[in-house]
C-alpha cells in the first residue's frame, strides 16, 4: 500500500522448479455448459478475523500456530498461476498441499487470492514483465477448475484476482481492460461454483491510488464506477463479495480527508489531501455497488495494516511516522469500528504476517508486518492476539 501508487501484494519468490517427480497432474476434463449461478447473499456482520501470510514454506505448521494462538480464524494466501502451472496443463500442488493442510489441522478457513497467469498464456508483450492476465480468460477457467477442485471443500474461498487496477498487475490499464477483466471475473466464477457450489467468490480488490494514468494505474473508484457500468452491472453476477484494500498511510482509521484528526495524518508534507490516504475508502466503493444498482454483496477486506520503518521504501515515507504502538492501536480500532459501524464488512485480512521473513526491510513489504524475521511479535501481535473478536 502507498500514497499514490501502492505497489501489488506479492507472495515469496517463486520457488525452483519441481523435479518431474513432483505432484503434477494432468489438464482436467473440459468444463461443462453451466447456466450462471444467481451469487449468495452472506449473511453480515464482522465474522472473519483473517491474516495474509506466506504460508508456502516448510514452516506452514510454525505460521499457522501463529494464526491461531492470535485467534484468527482465517488466512489468506495468494496463489500465483504460473507457479502452480509451470508447463501447459500440469500442475504442481506440493507448496499448497501442505498449506491447506497445516491451516486445516489448525482450524482455520482459507481465501485463495489467484493471480499472475504463466507467461506462456499471456500475450507476448506482457511476457516477463507485467503479473496480467491471460490472453484468453478460458485458460484461468481450465485453470480454476484444476485449483478448486483440488481442495474442494477444504478452501473457503477465492478472490479473482488482485489490484487490476495497477499496471503492474493487469498491463495498461486501458479502456479495453474492463471488459477483460469481467470476463476473467465470469470465467473464474463459474470455474468455482462448477467445483464448489460452497465456495465463496470473491472480486479481486482494487489497490487506492489515486492516479489516473492507463500506464501507471486507475484510481479505484473510478475504475470500480466504469466496470459496474458494462451490461448495467453485469459484474455483480459474478461474485459475492467485494475486495478493497482500505489504505490507512499515517492516518488512524477514524480519520477522512475532512477531518484527519490524527496527530500525524500530515507528517513528511502530506498523505491527508486524497479519499485514498484514508481507511474508510472501503465506504465510497460499497456505495458506488449500491449506485450502480448492485446490491446483497457483502465486502471483505483482503488486505489492511500500517506500516512502521525508519528506512520506508520510496513512496512509502509515511510509514516513518506511524510507531509500532500506533500499528497495533490502528490495526484493533480497524477491527473494532467496522463491527461497530458497517455491518456489511464481514471479513478483514491483515497484511501481513511474516513478510519480514521473505523480504529486506527496505521492501516496501516488509514495513507491513506484525512479526519479525525471527518470528517473535511486534506489538500489533500482541494487540490482536488480545482484542475481543465476538461473532455475529
């Protein structure tokens, strides 16, 4: 998350490829003719207590402990296409068997976030650059099938897709890329209710931003308000919550662009001047749903947090105004004003757990978590692992 150009969430670097020994499996049957799915209404209230994490690592159980004793009940990992389809129709599930497994034996409900096609299904000029889609949204069907019918029953969730409103995520953000990604949002929807009629869609959230440059990135609520423009809505068939990444910068999350009451909210010349800066951005996408006529949706947030470093990342200098104490204190208010004031936020992810294990702390990442490379708490642990979490 940043100022004007949050970077995209990202997993771990990609892992060396398996030997052909490794868990590969062969393309699935072709999918079935399936009259869309009329999307559940979920029931509100804040009921999700979550966390991201790179949970893909021989440590999964160690992680998962970490989740629990905080008494979350949910994770959230992302699942990067081209490292689970490393060649055309074969699949390697090695990482993620023992992910689903370790958080399964723990207790705990999972939201896949699928991103990033293999570059093999891309169009040639995203190829080695650019996380985009596919060429051709069937692939990430085919693909969807594979993934949801691995774990039917034993993932909770997926979001479709993340911050395609950068053009690190997507390519250019252009006026055709809409309507690309409302048919990667179908595709990927009816992949899931096919294996799972259970499994929760969820649409991939955008990233605040602020920009509107097509090279660059869409601000999110413009780019929300044009794609509930196609087909009078059409996206609205295909998913049944939305996922926003609320950015709190140095502000707490009481705090608007009219009030920022927080002592901080204009340290290091500013991050107080755009809706983008502030925590409840989360209520100008959900009415912009309820503008377009779009209703019964829920909204998760499928990531949220503060940063905290001496040395933040180019664009991320508010982060060295926010304290670990203000971290834990933001992090808990978050929780307990969403229970409190919109009943149709129902589940909150925290970014993140443990990138200070992945990434250097001059990664913009890393300034995000709540524990440390050695895996002992910062303060923002100890808060959550404290704070009420009563369910609806």
């Amino acid at each position: 998350m940043g100022p004007a150009l949050p970077p995209p969430t990202v997993a771990a670097p990609e892992q060396p490829k398996p030997p052909p020994s490794a868990s590969a499996s062969a393309t699935p049957a072709p999918p079935t003719a399936l009259a869309v799915p009329t999307p559940r209404t979920l029931p509100a209230g804040l009921r999700g207590y979550g966390i991201q994490g790179e949970f893909r690592r021989a440590d999964a159980g160690t992680l998962g402990d970490l989740v629990a004793n905080a008494g979350l009940n949910w994770v959230k990992q992302q699942v990067p296409w081209r490292d689970v389809e490393r060649a055309p129709g074969k699949y390697y599930w090695t990482e993620l068997d023992n992910l689903v497994q370790s958080m399964q034996a723990r207790g705990l409900s999972i939201l896949f976030s699928v991103v990033k096609a293999p570059d093999f299904f891309k169009e040639p000029a995203l190829r080695g650059s650019a996380h985009g889609p596919p060429a051709d949204a069937a692939h990430f069907r085919t693909f969807m099938r594979a993934l949801v019918g691995r774990y039917v029953g034993r993932v909770q969730a997926y979001e479709i897709w993340n911050e395609q409103n950068l053009a690190r995520e997507w390519g250019a953000v252009d006026d055709t890329a809409y309507g690309e990604f409302l048919e990667l949002l179908k595709q990927g929807y009816l992949a899931v209710k096919e294996i799972d009629p259970n499994a929760i869609v969820v649409m991939g959230a955008l990233t605040p931003t602020g920009v509107n440059d097509p090279k660059i990135a869409v601000d999110d609520l413009t780019y929300l308000k044009r794609l509930l423009a196609l087909n009078q809505g059409e996206a609205g068939r295909y998913f049944e919550a939305l996922g926003v990444h609320p950015n709190g910068g140095a502000n707490a999350p009481d705090d608007t662009r009219l009030n920022p009451a927080h002592s901080k909210a204009t340290c290091n010349g500013g991050w107080a001047n755009h809706d983008s800066f502030f925590f409840n951005r989360y209520a100008q996408l959900y009415q912009a749903l309820l503008d377009a006529g779009v209703t019964g949706k829920t909204v998760w947030m499928t990531e949220f947090g503060w940063a905290v470093t001496a040395q933040p990342a180019e664009g991320y200098e508010y982060a060295r105004c926010n304290s670990e104490n203000d971290q834990a204190g933001f992090i808990t208010r978050a929780f307990e004003k969403v229970r409190a004031e919109t009943p149709y936020v129902t589940h909150l992810f925290i970014w993140n757990l443990n990138f200070q294990q992945i990434e250097p702390a001059t990664d913009e990442k890393w300034a995000f978590g709540i524990v440390r490379k050695d895996l002992s708490g910062r303060p923002a642990y100890a808060a959550v692992r404290a704070m009420p979490k009563p369910q609806p």
